[in-house]
C-alpha cells in the first residue's frame, strides 16, 4: 500500500501462528517458539529478527498479529525518503 510518505508491506501467511505468550520472543536472536508443530523444523531464529532490523535500519516500523492454527500477519513500513529516516 502506498502512503503519502511511506510504503506500507504485509506478508500474510497461513501457518501455524504464534500463542500470545510468544509474541515477546519472535524478533529475539536465536530464539524459537517451543511447541510440537515446530520441533521438527531446522531454523537458528534469525529470520524475523534480521528483518525487523533491516526494516530500522531504512526507518521504517513492523509489526505483526497472529493467532494459533490460522497464520500471522507481518506489517512494515519503510519512508519514501531518505530525508524523512534522518528526519526521525
């Protein structure tokens, strides 16, 4: 979506979702959700944490909701401009 000053991204998947008691350790370096759904999957926890700081680094913001069983939505923004990052 195309905002006045900003670009605005989501990423919808239809995964496994994140429980509410997660949501404190998704963009935490090297830390992975502990639930059977997951335990067989290989990942170091670096995907969503490298995101949300490239995503800083050009200004912008993200966020997420999620619910259990249905998927995640990811939402970032990052500033037309350069002018507007310094600006902040």
């Amino acid at each position: 979506m195309e905002k006045k000053d900003q670009w605005e991204f989501q990423v919808i998947d239809t995964g496994i979702g994140f429980a509410k008691e997660d949501f404190d350790i998704i963009f935490k370096e090297f830390k992975r959700v502990e639930s059977p759904e997951v335990i067989d999957i290989l990942g170091s926890g670096l995907g969503l944490p490298i995101t949300r700081k490239l995503v800083y680094m050009h200004g912008g913001t993200i966020s997420f909701t999620s619910e259990v069983g249905k998927g995640s939505t990811f939402v970032f923004t990052i500033p037309k401009s350069l002018d507007q990052k310094n600006q902040e």
